[in-house]
C-alpha cells in the first residue's frame, strides 16, 4: 500500500474508528496485529513515515568524543572548570570544581558537506551525507532510568505509554502476521528503565512492545514444545476454533469469535515470526555490510533484523544497545574501555543500516532515530571531589547529539549548534517532547490530538508540551 | 388589513400562549443533569480549575456571583438580563461571545441555562459528593435491576446451569475452580439450601482471601521490588501480602482493614500486625540509582500515597490537583497539599535500604509459631525425638525486616509548603493537614489515622460507594460506576443509582463492613445466578450487559487463567501463605538489570503455587501474566483492561507451565476417567466445566484423540485453550 492509500483510508476510517474505540472492550484484541488500517486523528498533511526505527543508545554516549568538535575544549583540558558552569546547576556525580576535559579523540571532515566527525566513526563518515545531525539536544533529566523513560514515553516516571504503543494505537499495524511494536535489546542487559520504557502504560496492553529475544524463542512462546509438529498444532488448533463455534452457537458472545480469530493469527505467527527473525537466510554481501554474525546478540544482528522488520511492515522497531555510561569510574565505564567498544559495536552496523534501507528504496517512508537519553559534561567527571582513575564524562542534559534520516528529514544537514565547549545549546535547540512531536508528524498524527482519557485527564506522548521542528523537514 | 391586525392579534396571543404553557409547564432544570454537562463541555476549559480567566470559574459556585475582573456579574439568579452569561453565550458580536473559537451553543442549550438562570440558578454538588439515601426499606438487588430492566423493557435471564453456576461461584469467590469431589457434592445435592450452603463453605475457604487479596494489590501497586533503575528486590514484604490475604479470610471488618493499613502505626499500642498492615504504603517506589536526589523521590513517594488514598477509597482522580486546581471537580491546588501534609511526616526518605523497618512476622506465621509453642509445652519433655522435631518447625518461623510507616517526632516534623505547578523545587505557602471542602469536614485528629478515620466515617460519601462499586465489579465485569477510578464529573454516571446507594448504606450499616456479608448478599441474587448466554436482543439494546439482563461474561484474570490450569490438571499446590515463589519463566526474561538477583526456578512443588505468589518484580513482571493484562505495580491500578490477543493463544497452548499442566490433566484422564477413551475425554472436560461436553463437542475431542495417533495430552491441551475454560461465564 502507498502512503497516499494509507492516509486515504485512515481519514475515512478515523472517524468510525474513534466511535469504535470509545465504545467497545470487545475484539479489541484484533486490532493491533490485525492490520485493520484504520487512522485515529490524522493530521491533514500526507504522512512521510510508514513506520520508525529508533536506535536508542542506552547509558548515554558522549557527543563530545563523536559528533560535536570542540576544538577550545581541548585548550581548557585539566583546567578547573569555571563557577559560571556550575552555579545553580545539579549533576549526577560532579561535586565541587571539576577539571575541564578536552576530546578524546581527533576530527575531521567528511562527506561534500565536510561535516566534522570522530576517528572513531569510519564507516559512519562515509554516510553523513546521507543523514540530519541534531547538535542542540537538551533533556529535562540527568539521571538514566528516568531520562530514557522521558524520550520514550514523554514522562520520567513509570506508567506512562512508550511511543511505540501511542503509533500502533493511533494508527494500527500493518503487517497482519507480526507484532506492530516490536523491540530489540543488545548490549550487557536490557536498558535502566527496564520493560517500562515499552510497556503500553495506560493504554491497553495489547500496544505493548513485544520484545523479540535473541536467544530462546524469539516471541515468548511462540514454539511449539518438543513433539509438537506444525501438523500437529494445525489439527489442535481447528479443534478448539471448532469447539469455539459450537459454544458461539450456543453462548452468543461475539468475543469468542475474536478468540477464534487470534488463534489463527497465533498460528500464523508461529510462521512468521521464526521466518522473519532468520537473519541466517541473508546473503554474505549483506553480513559483510553489517559485520552480523548469526547466533550472536549483537547490535549488527539487530540492526539486520531491523530492516527485515521494516522490509515486512512493522510500524515500530525500537532498539536498545547498552553500556555507553562512561563516567571514568571504572574501565568499563570509561571513554578509552567500554565506550571504544560500544563505538566499534555500533559504527559498521548502523551505517550499513542507512546504507541498506536507502538501496532497497526504504529510507523513503522509513523514519530512522539515532541518540542517547541525554549527553556528558564537558568536565571530567569528580565523584566525591576526586578526580577518577580513567577518562570519563557525568551525566548532561543540556546538550547532546542525535541524528535522524528518511521519510522526508532533510539530509546532508546540520540543524542546532552547541557553545564552543560544547555545555549547552546556542541555537535551534530540540527538547524531547519537540523531537516526539516531530515523529509523530512524520508518522501523521498531529501530537497534540493522539490522546488518551485515563485517571480523569486526557494524556498525550509530548504531555502539554513540543513543538514540530519544521526546519529539518523537507 | 383590519384581519391582517386580527391575525396579527390572535398570533401575538397564541404566541405568548405557547411561551406561558412552555415555560410554567417546563421541568424544573437539574443542575447535574442537564446544566453541569454544558457547562464542562463549554465553559471549563477557561473559567474551571486550571484557567480562571477574568477571575470567574464555575467549578467554586461563589465565584459566578460576585462580580469578575470585568465587573461584571455572570450569573444573577433569577434574573438573565443581568447575567453577563447569558449576554454572551447569545450575543451577535464576534468580539463578545463565548465560547470564543468554537461554535456558539445550541438553542436549546441557550434555553436551558436561560431557564436555569431564571429558576434561581441552583448549584447542585455532584451526586457522588452528596450522601447515599435508601429508597426502600424491602430494596434489594434484584428490586433495582428488575425495574430498571422492566423500564427498557427486558427481563431477567432464566437461571445459569448448576454446572456453570457452580463454577461461576467457586471462581468468584476463591479463585479457584471446584475439585471433582467438590463439584459431585454440590451437583449430587439435591435440597433447596444446597446452592446457600455451597456459597457459606466458599466464603470460609482459605482460598478465599487469596482470591480478594489479588484485587487489593493492584491498588496496594504491591511487588516483590523497589521499582526504577535497579529495582532491588523486597525480600520480605511478602508479610504484607500475607497480611491482606490473613485480613479477608477473616473478614476484618472493612473500617478497621482501612485504618489498619493507613494508620495502624499511631493506634494506641497497636499490635505486630497493624503495624505490619502500613506496609500497604511503604511499596511505594523506592530510587537507587546513583546520582538521584533522595529527597526528589521521598516526594515522589508521597505524592504517591496521596493519589493512591484518594484513588482506592475516594474513587477521585486528584493527580491533576498536584500542578493546578482539579478542571473538571471542585478541588482546589492548595487542598491537595493539605492532604499532602498527612502523609508528609513519615521517617521513610527513599533510602535505598527501605528504612524504617520492623522485624515482624506474618498473622499466619505469628498463629503458626504461637501453636507451635502450645504444642512443645504440651510435650514437656525437650529430649524426646518429637520435642526436638517440633522444636526444629518453630524455629524455622522466622520473622523478617519489613518496611512500614513511622511518624517523625513531633521536634523534627516537616513543614508542607505547597508545590507552584508541581514543582517540587518551587515552594510555596505553607500549609496544613486538613480535607478538601467539597467533602464534609474531619471531626478527627490532623495525621494518618486522623484520615483514615475520616474515610470511613458513615459521612464520608463517597468510601462505600467507591469500596462496593470495586467489588461488584469483580464479580460482575462491569462496575455499576463503570469508572471505578473516578466517581468525578468526568467519570461514567452509575448505571444503578439506588442499587450503589443500597449496596453502600447496607455494606457501612447493616453489614458493619462486613466483605463477606456483602459478597454473599451479590452472589445469593437472582441477578448474579442469570444464565450469561447472549442473544441477538441483548446484543442489540446492551452490548456490554450494563443493564444486566444476563449473567456476568469476561476473561478470566491472569492468576485465574493459571490457578485453574494448574487444579484442572492436579497439579496446583494449595499451601496458602508464604513468601514468593519462582515458577518456570524463560531464561533470559529476568536479564535487565546488572547485578541484582536472578531468577531460580522452585522446585519441590513450590513451582506450581498460586499466582498470587509469583514474585513480582516491577520492572519484569512474570511474562505469561503480563500477557493477561496484569500491571506492572508501579502505580495504583484500579481496573485492568481486558485484551485478546494471539500472544495469549501463544502462553496457554506453549508456555511450559500449561504444557505441563496438560500433561498432567491427560494422565488424570487415563486413570481416573475409567476404560474407554470417550470416557476418559469426557472426564478431563467435566474436570474442566463441571459438565459433560455436548454431542458436538465430545466428538471433536475424540476425533482429535484419533488424528493425532492418540495423543491425550494434545486434548488436554485444547481442553485448557477452550473458550469456555478461559472466560467467566
């Protein structure tokens, strides 16, 4: 389906389906999964984004050792860091006067757009062209949990709907045989904030991001257990969904013919879901332009299976890849250990990722979100007045980078610029309910209208807050 | 021309005619039904309690009667020429009419606010603020439904099979389905008093408090963690849950269970298990995460309490109340900080070690040990082999450090300033413990138990309507206030008016709180013993069964779904009490936080507990009951929100908990349910339904049985995956 037949039937079925939603706890259950492509409130401009892909990276990485160059930091690097910077503010660790640290690593220009990017992203140099960086990010929070919370659901705390579930609730799934929202986590172990940040909130739980596991099943439960043949599981199911007529005949209830309904999606599930997960089936080329290695959990695995996600319709693909909180405590978590690693685990992957969708034709209607919860100081960070033992930052809210591309975000563009040690915005700043709000434009819904009546108020993604960012849109 | 006037004449006096049979035979105006609905759909949004713009709201009646910024007056009762309402909503000029932006009212809703104006302009408060009256002292349940019914011109449904009653009410009132020996008790029972008799022995199960227990936790946001970053495990809160379950199966009295969990620290020398039932707020969250200000999150936790309290027992949404006065309901911003103040001098301050806490031991272990002890002394003799066995039971019940509540000392206090906009930084007037005017008065002390009195003092309006509304609706699907989490002016209207009012001066008066007693009147109704079956009629003129012409209809709960598998199939360990347990759940699931616990299967039975016993954790709560719609705990949920999708179909068909179950449920078929496979398929569904399977049904099974080379397990399998065995009906 086009985008323009997709908006076409949602404004028809908008209507009928709010009544529907208003009205009605029966069958509901289909609708997620069902495709049943019907639009909550849609804005009245044709939508760019099919679906999104949202590379989360979880812990925080660093703007100031990958995208944002700050050559006067360098100058300032184990000098004390000036009262004006720590007047009046709160950090996470940071007690006292901290020293000033400069880049860690070196810069230079990439791509007909010279954009300046670190030694440490080689392959992610070669499609800067490709992409739109976002150097003025800023955040309401510093510490994680509540910070990665407050980029996916809009909120710090939990309760709140992921944004995953506020799309497929406001515009259906596409795909009928695979999950709307699904999720892949990598790295050490799943993100701060946990199962929440894809949890459906208040909305019903249906809208919840299935999570799809590297190891085991894929979806819970989505085997059969040993001996179990798909024969076998075929002759099972036909004899409850059989059963379930008999007893509609003589109960009435129209939600067993729902029930019936789910279960033949649950079979065809059990096809679809191995088949789509089966990064093995892929050509070498392709392993080669991701670094994938099959059976592994991995960043590059996901971002492979992102695409074959996106290849197949799923609305919303979130991805989580973890341990980039490089405060300099330890060497794990410090900008010449762990955070060298994390950046060798994610450069390859998520350039091919560009590098893929833009061959196959899906950066067309494919959204793609790059970015951490929030960015580090430009001190060293000082817990406890001293100095750590390795190089590292503190938690920063006022400024960080991101990149987005597709599904009409202007390319080959940089929007947003930081001071010149890099602490906190000058010009065209993003918050995150800003950013929210542009997704969701993309996708076509006004942000403003998708809400949700829940605990006497009505709810929304960028609570009573975000502004569309116009001028990164084509 | 002369009959041109005549006409003209007898027009006029016609005219005015109609005017004067209109309006003197008009209805008087109600202010909730017919006013109110106008005035939140087209004043609120500016003159409520968020915007009060030009100084005029009209959620605080004394403010629409004095003079606005403008100096004008908007509304003078009896008189709508000098209301300036009435001048606007009418006026032709663009400059001057409200609403501005949107369209102008109907005609007919211009009549009605005119008509008001000028029949005095009576305020009426919100029903749900007002107190419950009884209509008639020879009310009853069916009374109110049957007349309601009668009034939409449907009826009762004939009376439920034995079978589906029998099942209806053992799951409604424990949770569990009936054994076989249970279910050839009631169906081979044959008096008029064996239905009574069936409800009396269920509600003295001790299943019973496992089953209520299951509801209050949802709104206790009970779990076995800390809740954020790290999500530290509470190892020994399980006391409290043990607390609650002890507290139903003995019906304390519902005034007491309330005070008991707000306030049974500052009861006078209150005893081990009022102090142990504060817990009930202490499984508020608790921050670990490094680099987070303790005092953001002790606040947090109040917050929490606050919103909770007036939730659970007040049915009031007051979240919104935290930033701005409430839009829709008459509470004002600095009320919710007075009631802020009684909860805003516990010790507690989000320490990662939970502190304050008490080393306590559970009723049933405190009841269990106080036994024990009676037994040794009975012994005597501390070197027999029976001493010394008995010896090593009591010793192993050991208490454990629970949190609880703990008032500061009256020196150290902290002061209640308000928040400007929620903000907990921006301090505002200093304020005190005190309840919101729209409510009556507290004629009781300014802390905790001062409160909690309050709530269930029989002038509180809204407790036990809010109270009897939750567990109507536990048993019927539906509550009579659809909304159980908000009785405002935006929630649902009751269905059932004088049933709720009924039900609640019955449960706080006769009943003297009495859940039981209450319960049993609900299932002894004709209304509750309704066949569920659904015609195309009641489909048509009620869908959702809001007028009850039928018996109640929904999928089971999460815990419901797997306690009934696991007694289907004879596995289910009836051990009531205890601390959590950790059944089979996937590897990997409980991979989301560094260094803080892991999951270890229970083995030795233990593994096939009650779901209630599942330990929750909140960030990863147990994965095939959070497919079943249960929350995750984090906050207070009063109503979960029923689902149907096929990841379900995917936990009962393959989940090792249900394929086990099936397993076991097959081989009960082959050595219990005699010789022949049609036999033996026919038992395994009784086992599940409490009935044979009809002609159709019975066939399908057996078919399967032969399609699948004999493979019983795969029937079980379908048996526990039926329509009929996953849904209430």
């Amino acid at each position: 389906m086009t985008l323009k037949e997709e908006y076409n039937q949602r404004i028809h079925s908008s209507m009928k389906r709010r009544a529907f939603l208003r009205s009605t706890s029966l069958g509901l259950g289909g609708i997620a999964l069902s495709g049943l492509l019907t639009g909550f409130k849609v804005n009245p401009y044709l939508p760019k984004a099919k679906r999104v892909i949202f590379l989360h990276m979880a812990g925080a990485p660093s703007q100031l050792e990958l995208f944002d160059y700050k050559p006067a930091l360098q100058e300032l690097d184990g000098k004390p860091c000036p009262d004006s910077l720590l007047k009046g503010k709160r950090f996470a660790f940071i007690q006292g006067v901290p020293d000033m640290l400069g880049p860690q690593f070196s810069f230079s220009r990439h791509g007909q757009t010279g954009t300046w990017v670190s030694e440490l992203l080689p392959h992610f140099s070669k499609v800067v062209d490709d992409v739109c960086f976002l150097k003025a990010m800023h955040t309401d929070e510093f510490n994680h949990a509540p910070a990665q919370l407050f980029m996916h659901t809009g909120g710090p705390r939990l309760g709140r709907p992921a944004m995953g579930s506020w799309v497929t609730y406001g515009l259906g799934s596409l795909n009928q045989n695979l999950p709307g929202f699904v999720v892949l986590v990598s790295g050490e172990s799943a993100p701060s904030g946990g199962k929440s940040l894809w949890g459906s909130g208040f909305l019903p739980s249906e809208y919840q991001g299935v999570e799809l596991r590297s190891k085991g099943d894929p979806v819970l439960y989505v085997n059969n257990p040993e001996g179990v043949t798909r024969d076998l599981r075929k002759k099972t199911i036909d004899a409850i969904n059989n059963i379930n007529r008999q007893e509609y005949q003589e109960a009435g209830d129209p939600e067993i013919l729902a029930r019936i309904k789910q279960y033949e999606l649950a079979f065809k599930m059990q096809m679809t879901v191995p088949e789509a997960t089966d990064i093995d089936s892929e050509p070498e080329y392709i392993h080669k332009l991701y670094g994938t290695e099959p059976g592994k959990v991995s960043f590059a695995n996901n971002c492979l299976l992102a695409r074959r996600l996106a290849e197949r319709d799923v609305r919303f693909i979130q991805l989580y890849h973890r341990g980039w909180d490089s405060h300099g405590s330890n060497e794990f978590e410090s900008l010449h250990g762990g955070f060298l690693e994390r950046v060798k685990e994610v450069d390859q992957a998520m350039s091919a990722l560009v590098i893929d969708l833009k061959q196959r034709g899906l950066l067309e209607d494919t959204l793609v979100v790059w970015g951490g919860e929030f960015g580090r100081t430009p001190m060293q960070e000082n817990r406890g007045g001293v100095s750590n033992k390795f190089k590292g930052r503190d938690h920063h809210g006022e400024a960080f980078t991101m990149w987005m591309t597709g599904a009409g975000i202007k390319t080959g563009m940089t929007y947003g610029e930081t001071d010149e040690i890099g602490y906190a915005g000058v010009k065209d700043r993003i918050h995150i309910h800003d950013l929210q709000a542009t997704i969701l434009q993309q996708l076509g819904i006004d942000h403003e209208k998708l809400t949700y009546h829940f605990q006497g108020r009505d709810f929304r993604l960028t609570d009573v807050h975000g502004h569309v960012v116009k001028d990164i849109i084509t | 021309m002369k009959k041109i006037a005549t006409i003209s004449i007898i027009s006029i006096f016609l005219l005015s005619g109609v005017w004067w049979w209109t309006h003197s035979h008009q209805e008087k105006i109600d202010f909730n039904t017919q006013v109110r609905p106008i005035l939140n759909k087209n004043c609120l949004a500016c003159h409520g309690g968020v915007k009060q713009q030009s100084g005029l709201s009209f959620l605080f009646i004394e403010e629409s009667f004095s003079p606005a910024k403008s100096g004008k007056t908007a509304i003078v009762p009896g008189n709508v020429r000098k209301s300036e309402m009435i001048h606007r909503i009418t006026s032709d000029d663009p400059e001057i009419i409200m609403p501005p932006d949107k369209p102008p009212l109907s005609e007919k809703e211009i009549e009605t606010l005119k008509l008001w104006v000028r029949q005095g302009a009576k305020f009426d408060s919100h029903w749900a603020y007002k107190s419950p009256k009884l209509e008639s002292e020879n009310a009853s349940i069916d009374f109110f439904v049957e007349r309601k019914l009668t009034e939409e011109g449907l009826s009762f449904s004939e009376k439920a099979s034995r079978s589906t009653l029998l099942r209806r009410v053992s799951l409604d009132l424990t949770g569990l389905p009936p054994t076989y020996e249970e279910a050839q008790a009631f169906l081979t029972d044959q008096s008029d008093l064996a239905y009574e008799k069936l409800v009396d022995r269920l509600l003295q199960s001790p299943h019973f408090g496992e089953k209520w227990a299951a509801m209050w936790l949802d709104l206790a946001r009970y779990a076995d963690s800390q809740g954020y970053q790290k999500d530290l495990l509470r190892k020994e809160i399980w006391r409290y849950r043990d607390w609650l379950i002890h507290a139903f199966n003995n019906d304390l009295p519902f005034d007491q269970f309330t005070i008991e969990q707000l306030a049974g620290d500052l009861l006078e020398a209150p005893t081990d298990d009022q102090i142990l039932a504060t817990a009930f707020h202490r499984n508020t969250m608790t921050n670990d995460e490094g680099g987070t200000d303790d005092e953001e999150y002790r606040v947090a936790a109040v917050i929490d309490r606050v919103n909770t309290t007036f939730e659970v027992w007040q049915g009031t949404t007051i979240a919104c109340v935290q930033c701005h006065s409430h839009p829709y309901d008459p509470i004002r911003h600095q009320e919710y900080y007075e009631l802020y103040a009684y909860f805003n001098n516990t010790a507690d301050a989000d320490f990662s070690s939970d502190i304050p806490k008490t080393l306590l031991f559970s009723p049933p272990q405190r009841t269990h040990r106080e036994q024990l002890q009676l037994e040794l002394e009975e012994i005597g003799d501390s070197l027999s082999i029976e001493y010394q066995q008995k010896m090593k039971d009591f010793i192993a019940v050991q208490p454990g450090q629970v949190q609880i509540m703990k008032e500061l000392p009256p020196d150290s206090s902290r002061v209640t300033r308000i928040f400007e906009r929620g903000n907990w930084l921006a301090h505002g007037d200093t304020v005190f413990a005190d309840t919101p005017d729209f409510l009556p008065a507290s004629q009781y002390g300014r802390d905790r138990l001062g409160l909690a009195k309050w709530l269930v003092d029989g002038n509180n309006p809204l407790t036990s309507r809010v109270i009897v509304n939750r567990f109507w609706e536990q048993i019927f699907g539906n509550g009579i206030v659809y909304t159980l989490e908000d009785f405002g002016t935006q929630g649902r209207k009751p269905t059932h008016p004088k049933l709720l009012d009924y039900l609640a001066i019955k449960f706080q008066d006769d009943y003297q709180w009495s859940v039981k007693d209450l319960l049993k009147e609900i299932v002894m109704s004709q209304t509750y013993q309704q066949s569920s079956k659904i015609t195309e009629e009641f489909y048509k003129k009620d869908r959702y069964n809001y007028l009850l012409a039928r018996g109640p209809r929904y999928r089971l709960s999460a815990e419901a779904i797997r306690d009934q598998a696991l007694t289907i199939s004879g596995l289910l360990n009836r051990d009531v009490y205890g601390p959590s347990v950790m059944p089979p759940q996937p590897d990997g699931v409980w991979n989301v936080i560094r260094h803080v616990g892991s999951w270890q299967t229970d083995q030795g039975g233990d593994q096939h507990r009650r779901g209630i016993y599942t330990f929750w954790r909140r960030v990863s709560p147990y994965p095939s009951m959070m497919t079943f719609d249960v929350p995750s705990r984090e906050v207070c949920v009063s109503r979960r929100i029923r689902t149907n999708t096929p990841l379900q179909a995917m936990v009962t068909l393959n989940d090792p908990v249900f394929v086990e179950a099936a397993e076991h449920l097959a081989v009960r078929m082959r050595e219990e349910g005699g010789e022949k496979i049609e036999d033996q398929i026919n038992y395994g569904y009784f086992l599940a339904l409490m009935k044979e399977p009809d002609e159709i049904k019975h066939h399908e099974l057996v078919d399967l049985y032969h399609k699948t080379n004999g493979s019983m397990e795969l029937v079980a399998n379908v048996i526990l995956n039926l329509d009929e065995v996953i849904m209430m009906h």
